[in-house]
C-alpha cells in the first residue's frame, strides 16, 4: 500500500498540476515535498492512518490469497529455501584447496635506443 507521504502527494498533484502548468514533474515533486515537511503533525497522522488501513486490508487480502493458493510460495520465501540448503550443502562439504595460478611467462622488452643530437641539447 502506498505510504503516508504518497497519499498526501496524491491529493496535493492534481491541484499543483493546475495552478503551476509552467512546473515540470521534478519541481512539483519538490513543491509537495517542502508542503510535507511544513506539515503539522496532527495533519500527517490522517494519511498516516490511512496508509494503517490501507497496510490492514492489504494483509488481509494477502492472507485469503495465500490460503486459497497454497501452490503460490512467494519468491523471497523460495529463495530464503535455497540459500538454507546452500548453507547445509557448503558446511557438509570438505573446504576446496585454493590452487596456484599457472606461471606466466614474460618476454624480455625490447631494448631502448636513444638518439641524441649534439646541438640540441638533449642528451
């Protein structure tokens, strides 16, 4: 469900949209970030409350979904499931023995000539 701040911004968007047309998306967001702060608390609590209900219900419909589908497992409960197993397969298993890296062989460089002018300076 959405956040308090969301429901907040949800009401204020549509009204800012029409009195600022000129605003992009950024500078509206900003706007109605700034009108949140400036928020007395006894205001916030209304949307807080209805982010509550919101959160109530979402659970609710959650739990009647999962009890109806109980094929249905979550993604983060399956992976939580294979990280478990992972675990008991790697603390069963022996340590792995780091092996050395093969050698690799270098070319000596090139030798460096140099060339030097006796005018110029450079030697």
């Amino acid at each position: 469900p959405a956040s308090a701040y969301i429901l907040f911004q949800n009401d204020l968007r549509a009204a800012y949209k029409k009195e600022h047309p000129e605003m992009n998306n950024k500078e509206l967001l900003r706007l109605i970030g700034d009108q949140w702060k400036a928020l007395e608390e006894g205001k916030k609590d209304f949307y807080r409350e209805q982010h509550s209900k919101a959160k109530k219900k979402h659970d609710i419909d959650l739990a009647a979904y999962n009890a109806q589908n109980p094929d249905a497992v979550p993604s983060d409960a399956k992976d939580t499931e294979k990280k478990k197993k992972k675990q008991k397969d790697e603390a069963s298993e022996p340590p792995a023995v780091a092996k050395a890296a093969p050698k690799t062989s270098k070319k000596a460089a090139a030798p460096v000539r140099m060339l030097f002018c006796k005018g110029s300076g450079l030697y």
